[in-house]
C-alpha cells in the first residue's frame, strides 16, 4: 500500500492554503496533467510553478543554479529572454509553445557558442537534483 497522498489531494490541500496566503497569488491550477500544476505568484513579483511528486524538475534546477552560479548575467539574459517571450505571447509549453525551461536552455546554449562568451558546457551527469552547486561544476572557471 503506497502511503503517499495522491497529487490531485496535494493540489487540492496546497490550494486550500494558497487561498489563505497574503503572499501568494493563484495564477492557474493545471489538473489534467499527468503531474499536476500549480502556478503562483509571490507578493506580485515572482511567477512559481508548484509541481506535486515531481522530483525531475530537481536536476533540471541545480542544471541552472550552477550556470547561473558562472555569474549573474547568465540568470539576467535568461530573465530577459523569459519577459519577451512572454510579452509576445509565446511562452508557456500548456498554450503550445516553448517552456521558460526550453528558453532558458537556448540562452545557455546562445552563451556557449558565441565566441565572445564562451559559457562551460557542463556535464549533465552531474546534475543529481541536490540543493546546491555541484563540486564539480564549483571547481571550473568561466
């Protein structure tokens, strides 16, 4: 018997709390999903995607804490791109389009090949969904 609570439950129990935030807004609730989805926003500013007994999207995080970690006009091209994409209205992987994730990658992949840059290409192997930079990718330079 699996005792962890089905994520449609979760959703519904997230959501419960949400609606009780000062902080949190509920943007949608994407239910059809394989895994469910909760978008947020934190105090107006901060767009969050809450998914339920999802662990890939770890690795997926630390894969960009640690390009982001080479210096913080990585994250900020990646912000810049994130903000168009979604001003013109082609953002968002539930309307058909490319995810912030998939914008996000071609920035990184933009950064590694322009000559100018030179961004790490970092060994995706790495990458265990751990909190944190891995050893690995701290002992590079860029």
């Amino acid at each position: 018997d699996d005792p962890s609570p089905d994520p449609q439950e979760l959703l519904d129990r997230v959501v419960a709390l949400m609606r009780d935030s000062a902080d949190f807004t509920i943007n949608d609730q994407i239910r059809g999903a394989r895994i469910p989805l909760l978008k947020l926003r934190y105090k107006g500013t901060i767009d969050v995607d809450l998914s339920f007994q999802n662990v890939v999207p770890l690795k997926n995080t630390q894969l960009l804490r640690s390009y982001v970690s080479f210096g913080f006009k990585v994250r900020d091209v990646g912000v810049l791109v994130k903000l168009w994409a979604e001003a013109a209205g082609v953002l968002g992987a539930t309307k058909g389009f490319l995810s912030a994730y998939s914008f996000t990658l071609m920035v990184v992949y933009f950064l590694q090949v322009e000559p100018a840059i030179r961004l790490p290409v970092l060994p995706t192997a790495t990458f265990k969904g751990e909190v944190g930079v891995p050893a690995a990718v701290q002992a590079m330079t860029w």
